[in-house]
C-alpha cells in the first residue's frame, strides 16, 4: 500500500502545478504513464492568455471567450479564470519562467479570436519551457514524490468497496518496470491526464493523450459534458515524415495567410469565409480548409508567411522556422502545407469552480475537465492558463477539506488472467477506431455517420472488455480501452445535439437551436440528457 495526503495523475501544467501548491502542507504522489515531460503542455506553442496590456480588460477577455465559445461558455467560470489569469503569470515568473520580453516589458502576442494582444509566451515553444521549470522545481520540492511509467488503471471509490461514503480513496496503477498494479491510497485524488486527441487518426496531440482521467472518472460514476466538442487544430504540418507537428496559431496571428496550393490558383481564400479572415476562431478556419481540401480535391492547404523578414521570423517562430528547414521547407521563402487535426477536447469530467467532480474526494483540471470556461469552442491560449487557474482552485479547497478515514484497500487481484495470446487485436482495434472517428465523428458529421461509428465502437467495446477481463493488463490495453470509452462518449454527445455549434457541425442539423445548453450524459442515467432544442 502506498499512503499519500493527494494523489495526482498527470505531469502536465495542470498537475504538476497542483504539486507545487500543495507540497508545503500534503504529502504528494505525481503519477505520469510515461516520463514528466512526455504530456501535452510540452507540445504548447502559442502562450497563456491574460489581461497584462493598458489597453485590455476583463471584460474585453470575458468577452471573446463568450463570442468563440458560441454561446455555451459558463459566464461564472469564465470570469473567473480570466480574473485569475495575471496573477497565475505572475506565479510563473517568480518560478523562472522566461516569458520573451520587448523594452523590458512582457511581449504580448496576438491570436485568432482574441481582440487584443494578450498572449504571453516563450518565443513559439511556450508549453516547452513552462513545463521545463516546473518539472525542475517539482524534482527538488521535498513532500513530492513522482511515479513515472505508472499508469492509472482504474478509481477506487467507496461505492466500489460497498462503503456508504461514496468518496474517492484511491486507485489502482500499473507500473510500467514491474509489470504489476499496485493500490495507491489518499483522501484527494487529482486527474489531470490532459484530453483523448490519439482517438483520431490525425492529432496535434502527444501519444499520451488517450482520455485516461476521462474514462477513470465515467467508469467511478462521474458525470461528462460537452464531449461533442473536439477542435480541429487548423494548421498541422503536412509531411510524410512530421509526426503531429503543430504550426502556432500565433503565425496567423502575426500576418500569415492561408492560400490554396498553385495547382488550384495559389489565391487567399479565408475572406471568402468569414469577415475576421484568418484571426478567425478555430473552427471557422477548420471547417474552410476542410471544405476546400475536398471542394478541389487537395491533400493540403498553404499557410504563407514569407512575407515577413527573415528576422522577424527567426526571433518569433525559432522552432517553428527549424523543424520545417530540418523536412526541407524555407518557410522565409515558401508557404507550409497544412492540414487540420484534433487538437483539444473542450469538454470533459463535469467540475465546479473547485476542480471538484460528483464524487467526493475527486476533482479534475486541466484538459480532463469541462468547468464551463471553452463552451462550444476554445479561445485560443485559454488552455494553459485554465490548468494554473483550476491548480491552484483545487489545491485551496483541498487544504480546507475535513480529514476523512483511510478505506482499506483490496489489493489488485490476476490470479485467473494470463497473458495475451494475440497482441495483434489491440493493435488492430487501436488503428480501426482511430480511422472510423476520423471518417465518421470528424470535422464535419451526419446522424448516418454517428450511427455507423456507435455500431463499431459497440462490437470493440465488447471484444476489449473480454481482453480486459481475461488478460494481465499491459499500457496497450488500458490506453484502447479508454479511448474507445472516450470514443462513445464523444458520439453519444454529438447525437444528442440537434443543431450546429462551435466545434460541432451537422449536415443534418446546420442551424442553431435556441435555447440551447451543454450536453450532459450520466452514467447513472439510461439515456443522454439532450439539451434544450436539441
């Protein structure tokens, strides 16, 4: 048995800041499925979205979340998070972080949806050298103890013990160098696993990112929101031999411009699209590039920002500029062929102002979590600043909670498994999920099309569950049989929404429905709960 005050799964920003908050009076375990920097936040390239600029306010902040949310952000929330933000900048400072400076002041960058600049970042690699400092900091905090390569299999909760307190008191995790699943025990259990990008075929997202925490806390109970909304990165890079490289939504904002290749007249295309161009919210400028990929039937588009001095690209843009030189492309001389690509599950477990979810004991932040802030689409660089926000909201409602008894732990019972006889089924169901979500739950959608993707996620479901059921659990196993938990949660959500929103586009359904409302599903429930005028 391993006895810790918290238990937090998950090493990105949301985690490991929820660490260093509570070290000094908690002893804390860090558990990561693979090592400390292997997570989402490290991919950011961006920045953090704050109010730091004379000219900004709240309310301007408050404001263009509401308008790229598309009317379903929580209004309480999002003031929230947008209040906070300068203050979790601050906290990022005084721990090291060497945000990129212009005249001795913070450098605030422009993104799409956002009306002022606001974006503070590292050059193009914030996520990077957030994460590095903070990993730094984490290694030498004393009452932080970190289990890398140790995966969550599962929550254990009061109700699965048949306690009459349903509260969380620990979990079961594989690690990774034993091969075994140990019981972990503590009164508060963080998720911060980051979102489920690899249930696409085409992803920005690390490998990591297979809805763990969001499948962990369905499974104990939780309910889910808004988990139709997945937003399509717009600009990935195009290249046989990237893998899931992103192109900074800061390029747009800094005067790149989308072009179709030469093959089809090389012109700009976004202003035929919509009034803001290429500042455009996200969704607006996947669901274009997606159209004229298939309306002149392309592999790619062309994002062009050679029109800026090659300086201008190298202070801003280093890795950017590098990674694409590295496959051959001079992006001072030559647009970068882009295409869009899962990004950010902008729902998740459902949580209060607090990260606490609907069992006691569990909270989420971060990309695990649906606390209001996104609604029907994320503003840009609002993700960052959410996890510190949500860190610190969780770590203080921590700190005031009553000390509740330690639960005796049953420890993780194989004796009447084996070991997998045909690995393959794994490999083959991973790759077959991956593609129908792509083909069928994509960026835009049909009711025939969810239709035929439930029917497929029903026959995986069954022949994992009798893998899990039969089988010593291996990584494998547990990331396919999250993510095509996470699978069905995202097609349930999309055809209980009888209308188009945000991230969620319907063939069927492309209007607006009002009124209109998250989509909430409960595993306690029979049916989705369908929001109004759906």
């Amino acid at each position: 048995m391993r006895d810790f005050d918290v238990l937090i799964v998950g090493s990105g920003l949301a985690g490991l800041s929820a660490a260093l908050h509570l070290a000094p009076t908690h002893r804390v375990a860090v558990l990561t499925k693979r090592a400390l920097n292997d997570g989402s936040s490290a991919w950011a390239q961006g920045g953090i979205a704050a109010v730091l600029a004379a000219g900004d306010s709240f309310d301007a902040h408050v404001q263009d979340t509401l308008v790229a949310g598309a009317g379903l952000c929580d209004p309480e929330a999002t003031r929230f998070v947008v209040e906070h933000a300068p203050e979790a900048i601050g906290w990022l400072r005084e721990l090291g972080v060497p945000f990129s400076e212009e005249g001795g002041n913070l450098h605030l960058t422009r993104e799409g949806g956002h009306s002022q600049r606001r974006i503070v970042h590292v050059t193009d690699a914030t996520g990077a050298a957030v994460q590095q400092v903070l990993i730094e900091r984490v290694r030498r905090t004393p009452n932080i103890t970190l289990f890398e390569h140790h995966t969550l299999v599962d929550l254990i909760t009061g109700t699965k013990l048949g306690l009459a307190d349903p509260a969380c008191v620990g979990l079961y995790a594989l690690d990774g160098d034993t091969d075994e699943v140990l019981a972990f025990r503590a009164p508060h259990t963080i998720l911060a696993t980051g979102g489920a990008g690899k249930v696409y075929l085409y992803t920005t997202n690390p490998d990591t990112a297979t809805g763990d925490g969001i499948a962990a806390a369905w499974r104990a109970g939780c309910r889910v929101s808004n988990m139709e909304f997945i937003q399509f990165h717009p600009t990935c890079l195009y290249h046989p031999h990237a893998k899931s490289f992103l192109i900074s939504e800061a390029v747009r904002g800094e005067g790149g411009l989308l072009k179709l290749p030469e093959s089809a007249g090389g012109t700009r295309f976004m202003p035929a699209h919509d009034a803001r161009a290429e500042l455009a919210p996200r969704d607006v400028v996947a669901r274009a590039i997606d159209f004229e990929m298939k309306k002149h039937g392309l592999d790619c588009v062309y994002l062009d920002i050679s029109h800026q001095p090659a300086a201008f690209l190298q202070e801003h843009f280093p890795n950017i500029l590098a990674r694409c030189a590295e496959l051959g492309i001079d992006i001072t001389r030559e647009p970068i062929p882009v295409v869009p690509a899962a990004h950010y599950t902008c729902g998740g477990v459902l949580s209060d102002l607090s990260g606490r979810t609907d069992i006691p004991g569990l909270y989420a932040i971060g990309e695990t979590a649906c606390t209001g802030l996104h609604g029907a689409n994320r503003l840009a660089s609002n993700s960052l600043v959410e996890c510190m926000v949500f860190a610190r909201a969780a770590s203080s409602a921590i700190a005031e909670a009553p000390a509740r008894e330690p639960a005796v732990l049953p420890a993780w019972d194989d004796s009447r498994v084996t070991d997998a006889d045909e690995a393959v089924v794994i490999s083959h169901n991973w790759d077959e999920l991956r593609r129908f979500m792509w083909d069928y739950v994509g960026i835009v959608r049909t009711n025939k099309r969810l239709e035929r993707a439930s029917h497929r996620i029903a026959l995986l479901q069954a022949e994992i569950q009798e893998f899990y059921a039969n089988f010593h659990v291996t990584r494998d196993l547990l990331e396919l049989r999250n993510l095509v938990q996470v699978a069905e949660l995202i097609v349930r959500c999309a055809q209980a929404r009888h209308e188009s929103r945000g991230l969620h586009f319907s063939r069927d359904y492309p209007s607006l429905a009002e009124p209109t409302a998250p989509t909430v599903l409960s595993p306690l429930a029979p049916t989705v709960l369908v929001p109004p005028g759906g």
